[in-house]
C-alpha cells in the first residue's frame, strides 16, 4: 500500500490514527469522520516516487509557454495490524 511520505526511515513500525471504517466478518463500523481509539500498525518498507506529470501552461499570441514536471514521492507500507477501539 503507498501512503504519503512520512519522512521515517525504512524498516520503522509507524501508527496510523485516522481509521475511516473497519470491517470485522461482516459487521462494518464507521467513522463520524474517524473513529475514536482505532490505530492501523504499518511497518515502512522503502520510499517511492509516482508517475510523473506533464504540466504545460501556453498563452496564444503572446509566446508564452512552460513546461514543467511533477513527481509525488511516496512510502510504500505493509500493514502488520488493525486494532479497533
């Protein structure tokens, strides 16, 4: 699972605290946005930049033109637990 970059380094065990939902064979709790108590235990496995995106900003007449990229970078995580409240 790729999350936003944490800024932690790899092989660290990071807490997770705005839970949305979870399921639990078949009984489905959710969030008034989130839900007190819950944690999703993830452990860091190695940090990775998306797809690059082309941005390109022309006015007519007036020769103006950019040309400028994007790369997201992200932290790809593995999640050891859920604990629900």
């Amino acid at each position: 699972m790729d999350v936003e970059l944490l800024h932690e380094p790899d092989g660290t065990t990071v807490e997770l605290s705005n839970v949305l939902l979870i399921e639990n064979e078949g009984s489905v709790t959710t969030g008034k946005p989130f839900i007190p108590g819950a944690k999703v235990v993830a452990e860091v496995m190695e940090q990775v930049k998306g797809e690059k995106l082309i941005v390109f900003r022309y006015k007519q007449k007036t020769r103006y033109h950019v040309k400028t990229g994007h790369r997201q970078k992200f932290n790809r995580v593995q999640i050891t637990s859920i604990l629900p409240a």
